[in-house]
C-alpha cells in the first residue's frame, strides 16, 4: 500500500500516502495500522518521522492514536467539530469584512429556511420552542447564551436533512460568535437577535418557506448592522485589518 517516503518533508509525504489510501477506500474507519515498526521499515523511515505524521494525521481527525496492550494508530472518520474548528480557523486569517461574511450568510440562511419550513415536524419545533424560552430565561437574567444562539441556527440546518448544509451553519455560526465575543456588542443587540430568532421560528411553525426566507434575510442583514454599530475598526474587519494581522507579533 505504502512506498518509501521521500526525503525531502518525509513526514508530509507519509501523511500523503496514508490520507491517499483513506480516500481510495483502502483504508477505512477503525482499521488498525501496522505497529510502527513494520510501518517505519515501510516507509523507509525513522520512528520520530513517523510519529511526527501521526501527530498531522490526528490534528487533521484522520487518525486516533490509543496507548496500551490493545492500542496502536487507528483510523478514524473526521467528526464536525474538528472540522469546524478548521473552517473557523481559515476564516480567522482570512480575515473578511462584516459586509464580506454577512454576504456569504444571505446565500444560504435564508435558503435553509425556506427548505426547514416546508420539511419541518413537530419534534422539530418543540426543540426550537424550548430554545427560545431558554433563550429568553437567560436574556432576563442579564446574559445572552452563544450556544443556544448558535443552537438556533443549528437546528434549523438540521431540519433541511443535509449534513453539508449543517457543516457550512455551524461553522459560520462559530466564526460569528468569535466575532460577537469579541465586539462585545450590548444587551439590547441580543434581545434583538432573540427577537428576530422568534419571528423566524413563527415563521416555520406556520410552515411558510417565502416568509422564513424573508426573516431570516432580515435578521442577517440587521446583525450586521448591529456588529458594525459596536465594531471600532474603521474597515469593520472581523479581527482587525489584514495590515494590523501581517504586522501582529507571533
């Protein structure tokens, strides 16, 4: 399955190979990798190389190292978290504009709306119903939740029954919630948020796609607003102007 991995970058070229054998099916979730002598011998390689590739393998979820008489490098199937938390990343050294990623969130939000209001069931309403009212429980005691925030809108992808539109909501509804963290925007902004989240849920709960779509875009576009009204970067970049990030020290 293996060749001898070249010398130049050897442990990017292991990671590579084994990454390659995992999309071609030839590896698959919870198989057992050769102990890590076979495999060094198999890669021409030393064992620090070679657990220097494990390490990439792990940080990119394609593998699971368990310690152990029964343990060893095992293949493992890439969750949503850390993807996610790879998305969120990107996002953070791109650094996009307000304008910028309130654009990418009027393509699909609205959208997914629209599908959640025509394939939404009743199970699927008494879980919003009781987030909004945990929602709304927190807001009177002076806080704003971010999880049920980015439940909200978790939620709602879900009812659309596509596991790539659920990765592309949680994401963005991460990336948001850094940014709102660190805009600190005010009590009266996320009673707005809460307040835009139930005319959405009124919305689904009398099944009308045209009007979800339409709240939805309304509530995206009025976050904007309200995360440029706090935010006191002159570009209204998301974590400072890409100049302030290329002179930022490491």
């Amino acid at each position: 399955m293996f060749k001898t991995a070249k010398f130049s970058r050897i442990s990017e070229n292991i990671v590579q190979q084994i990454r390659q054998a995992i999309l071609k099916g030839e590896l698959r979730p919870g198989d057992r990798l050769p102990s890590e002598k076979n495999l060094a011998e198999n890669f021409g390689v030393s064992k620090a190389s070679l657990r220097e590739a494990f390490r990439a393998l792990e940080a990119l979820g394609l593998l699971e190292v368990r310690q152990g008489v029964s343990g060893g490098a095992f293949i493992q199937k890439v969750n949503l978290e850390t993807t996610r938390d790879s998305i969120t990343n990107y996002i953070f050294f791109q650094n996009p504009s307000i304008r910028e990623f309130t654009e990418l969130r009027s393509i699909f939000e609205p959208r997914i709306a629209e599908m959640a209001a025509r394939r939404i069931t009743d199970e699927d309403m008494i879980e919003l119903e009781a987030n909004l009212a945990q929602t709304k429980k927190e807001l009177d005691a002076g806080r704003f939740s971010y999880e049920l925030d980015i439940s909200f809108h978790g939620k709602i992808a879900s009812v659309a029954r596509n596991s790539l539109i659920c990765l592309i909501v949680d994401s963005m509804q991460n990336a948001l919630v850094n940014i709102k963290q660190l805009i600190e925007p005010d009590l009266n902004f996320s009673k707005q948020v809460y307040l835009a989240h139930k005319r959405v849920f009124n919305s689904l709960r009398k099944r009308d796609p045209e009007k979800a779509a339409a709240e939805m875009l309304k509530h995206v576009q009025d976050v904007e607003k309200g995360l440029v009204k706090f935010c006191d970067v002159e570009s209204h970049h998301l974590f400072g102007t890409p100049k302030e990030l290329e002179n930022s020290d490491p």
